[in-house]
C-alpha cells in the first residue's frame, strides 16, 4: 500500500540572531534571584559557560526578542528547591499583548536554545497559557480564531540538543496558536503529573524529531490536542504504560470552542517502549470521541466544538513505527 503523507511545513530560513547581550544582561542573567524579582528578559544573543546556573526566570518577550539565543554549551537553567509550582517556569518564550482594543499582539520569532540541562519546565505561549485563557476564550466565540491565535503567538522557535528534566509538571508546553517550533536531538526525563510534551489547541507546523522521552508520566507522552500538520517522527518514547500518542480535540473546556481538528499529522518512525504493569496503545486518533462532561460548556456558537463534540481528526498518518 502506497501511504500518500501531509505536505511538510516549508523549509525554515535559518534566523538572523538578534545582537550579542551586554555585560548587565549576563550579569543580572547569573545573579540570585530575591524575593519578587527573579526574572531575566532576555533579547539578545549569549553563549554561557559550563559551569553556569541560572536560578533566574528566563523570559523571552515580545518582537524585540526575535532572533534571541541562548547557547549554554552545558550550563543549567532552572532550580529543583524549592519546588517550582505550576507558574514558575524555568523558560517561558511569550508574546505580549496589545496595547489597546484592535492592536497587534507583539511576539518572538527564531529563538533559540541549544546545549542546555533545563530543570522543571518550559512554556511557550502567546493569547493565553492555555485553552482556557481569557483573550484564547474571547477570540475563540466567533470564527477565524485559529488565525488569530496562530498570529498571535511565538513561532520558528528551536530546542537542540537539550535536556528538560520535569520536576512534577509538563515539562513542555506549547500552548494555543504556537507555529513551527522545533524540539531536535534532546532529552526529557523527570517526573510529571501529566504528559511530557503538550501541543495546545489551534498550534500548528512543529517539529518533535530525533529526541529521548523517558518522563515518569501521569498520562499519555505527548497530546496533541486540535493541533494540527505537526511531525513527530524518529523519537524513542518510553509510555510508562501510559500510552504515547494522543490525538484529539479538547471539547468545550472552560467555554473555549476548539476550532481546528487534530488532522495532518505525521507520527512515524518512533519507537515505543513500554514499563508499566498494564500496556497501553502507543498512538491513538481521535482518542476522546467527543466524550467529556465539560464538552457543553462552549454551547451556543454554530462552529467549531460548539457545533460537534467529536474530536474529527483526519488526514493523519502513523505508520511505521514500533513497539518494543
């Protein structure tokens, strides 16, 4: 049988890095955090040495953060004590919102981490944090959400050759309208309450290839959640017993509609393995079938899940790959 795959996201342009970061920059970069500051912005260029470790934020913001890198040639970014809650992010790559009614969202394009050991987790993200955030609610009521989200958030962001250890939460998170990020050649481990990776409603065009997943999970590896032409190929994903793959469509959580479907995806070229004590499917399609108790509370709109609950994916292709 000759299996016809999706077109693959056009051929990124490498970035034109953004200007190398001053002395002030590495230094506030590397200093202890105290209490009610302990963020760095960063939207410059900088390589750090191996010994480093930041125990600041790092916070990547805005259009004047396009082009950022961050190159840590092995130094540590985040902290194990105390124990990050679900906000404290050890990197968050975000845009920032218009200034007044009918202004543009501002967001990052081309950043990049590479050579770093990463402890708790990364959040990248532009209208909201999640699919039930406020401005991702309000666009989400009436129709041409999915490119008001696209356009909204950071996209042709790159993770190589990195390694996120979570520390009880998602470790990586992408979250609504996120286009062509890239996580290549890296490592997660650690512990999470839920999946290791988590592609959010209306993202779309991103890359997870080539990389170790061995998370200690409380679901499913990697969600793909009405996230749509995404390629998650070459991993070597350990299910815990959790299953790998879950693609389907978040119906009505928090009174946000999903507009896109989990379509066009390629899942190919993974390996599977499995330790839990019950096994479970490496990939599934269209794993909710539009059956949640929350699945009514975006009722009233003539579109998207408010229309139909189902999780409606199609076009996707995962095959080969294989289960150990």
């Amino acid at each position: 049988m000759i299996v016809t795959l999706p077109p693959a996201p056009p051929a990124l342009v490498e970035p034109v890095s953004a200007r190398a970061c001053d002395a002030a920059t590495r230094a506030r970069l590397l200093s202890p955090p105290r209490p009610g500051d302990d963020t760095a912005a960063i939207a410059c260029s900088i390589t750090l040495s191996p010994g480093d470790h930041v125990l600041r934020r790092v916070v990547v913001e805005g259009a004047e953060a396009s082009g950022a890198e961050i190159d840590c040639a092995g130094a540590t970014i985040g902290r194990a004590e105390p124990a990050p809650t679900l906000a404290d992010f050890a990197v968050e790559i975000r845009s920032r919102a218009p200034a007044g009614p009918g202004g543009t969202w501002s967001r990052p394009s081309g950043v990049m981490l590479r050579n770093c050991r990463i402890l708790g987790h990364v959040r990248v993200w532009g209208m909201g944090l999640n699919g039930q955030g406020a401005a991702v609610k309000a666009s989400s009521h009436s129709l041409g959400h999915t490119e008001r989200a696209q356009a909204a958030a950071p996209t042709e962001v790159t993770i190589r050759d990195s390694t996120i250890t979570a520390l009880g939460h998602i470790p990586l998170y992408l979250a609504p309208g996120v286009t062509r990020f890239t996580l290549q050649g890296s490592t997660l481990d650690g512990r999470s309450g839920a999946d290791a990776i988590y592609l959010d409603a209306e993202s779309a065009d991103n890359v997870i290839a080539d990389n170790t997943i061995a998370v200690a999970l409380g679901r499913e590896a990697i969600a793909v959640d009405g996230s749509a032409r995404n390629r998650i190929t070459g991993n070597r994903i350990a299910t815990q017993g959790q299953g790998g793959v879950r693609l389907y469509r978040n119906c009505g959580e928090g009174g946000t509609v999903r507009h896109q479907t989990p379509s066009d995806n390629v899942v190919t070229g993974n390996t599977f393995t499995g330790d839990g004590l019950f096994a479970s499917a490496a990939i599934v399609v269209n794993s909710r079938g539009g059956w949640r108790l929350y699945c009514s509370q975006d009722s009233g709109y003539p579109f998207g899940s408010s229309l139909d609950n189902a999780d409606g994916g199609t076009g996707n292709v995962v095959a080969p790959n294989t289960v150990e």
